[in-house]
C-alpha cells in the first residue's frame, strides 16, 4: 500500500471515516469480512504493523479500538503536515531554511503516517538540494469536511496565498410540481 495511488489511499480512508462514524461510543465493530479486508488494507497506510493488527482482529472491541486509533492517525497526521507545510512555507518565503527544516524534521520525529512522513522528507530534501520553486504550485492538504485529506496541488498567487475558490453559482429552488392555491 505504501505507493498506492491517491485515489486509492483516499477511498480506502474515506471507507475507514465511514466505518469509524458509524460504530458508536461502547459499541464494537462488527468484524465481517468485508471489515477485516478493510482493516488490512488501510492498516499498512497508517503504520499499523501486522502484529497489532492480527491482536486486534482476534476480538471485537480491539478492532473497534484499532479503527478509532487509524481514523485518528490520519485526522491528526493530516492537520500536522498540512500545519507543518504552512509554517514550512512561511519560514522558507523570510528565507528561513533552517527554522522550515526544523519543523519538518519535528513532523518526522513523530509522524507515523507512511504518506505524512514522505511528504516532510520529501520536502526536507527539496531544502536540502536547492530545489525550492516557490512561485509554481505547492503540496497542500485537501481538506474536506469529514473525510480525510489527500494532497493535491494548489495554484499560489503572487503573494504566496493560496487561489481562492470561485463562488459556485446559486441554483434556483423549483418546485417538482405546482399546485394551485386552496379555495
């Protein structure tokens, strides 16, 4: 899993987020196949080793704990990189390199997330060569309202903000059929 596409990583924790929120505070997860399948899948993605994931397997509510333990791995490994990335950026634009390798390798030191911690290494060699392009687009963490993040690529303005979104157009509210007023 470790070079799965990002479509495949973010289907996968998407799955995890559901099974995570439907399983209620006292409850256990039910370990059908199709639960167990999932937790092997998305396990190596968090830095669950096989050993914690076989112990968990063996009884309901370790695999309940060991889902709530991957879904937060992932929720606060994205806000650490996505965090880290801004203060990283910020550093590097004042010129910086130091203090910006410092907070990745800080993101290194603690990060179990296989994705997160490429991402800071990623970027802690980027530092390291000179291959900084700081005008062109920069990785940052997608964030949408409950799901888990996937990087994407963003447009930077001159600035070094990210583009604002366009506004979506309003759509009109029709009714699916009228009716007549009541006499």
């Amino acid at each position: 899993m470790k070079n799965a596409p990002d479509w495949e990583l973010d289907a996968l924790w998407e799955k995890l987020r559901t099974l995570h929120a439907q399983t209620p505070k006292g409850k256990s997860v039910g370990l059908s196949r199709s639960v167990i399948h999932l937790m092997r899948r998305v396990a190596p993605s968090v830095g669950v080793s096989n050993e914690e994931l076989e112990v968990a397997l063996a009884h309901p509510r370790r695999a309940t704990a060991l889902v709530r333990e991957m879904w937060e791995r992932v929720r606060v490994g994205s806000d650490r990189i996505g965090d880290a990335l801004d203060k990283m950026y910020d550093l590097q634009e004042v010129g910086d390199l130091a203090g910006a390798r410092k907070v990745m390798s800080a993101v290194l030191a603690v990060e179990v997330v296989p994705l997160y911690r490429d991402i800071a290494a990623n970027e802690i060699v980027k530092m390291d060569t000179g291959n900084l392009d700081m005008s062109s687009a920069t990785l940052k963490p997608e964030r949408t309202k409950g799901t888990a993040p996937s990087v994407k690529r963003t447009a930077k303005h001159p600035a070094g903000k990210v583009a604002p979104k366009k506004p979506r157009p309003k759509r009109k509210a029709t009714p699916s059929r009228r009716r007549s007023p009541r006499k």
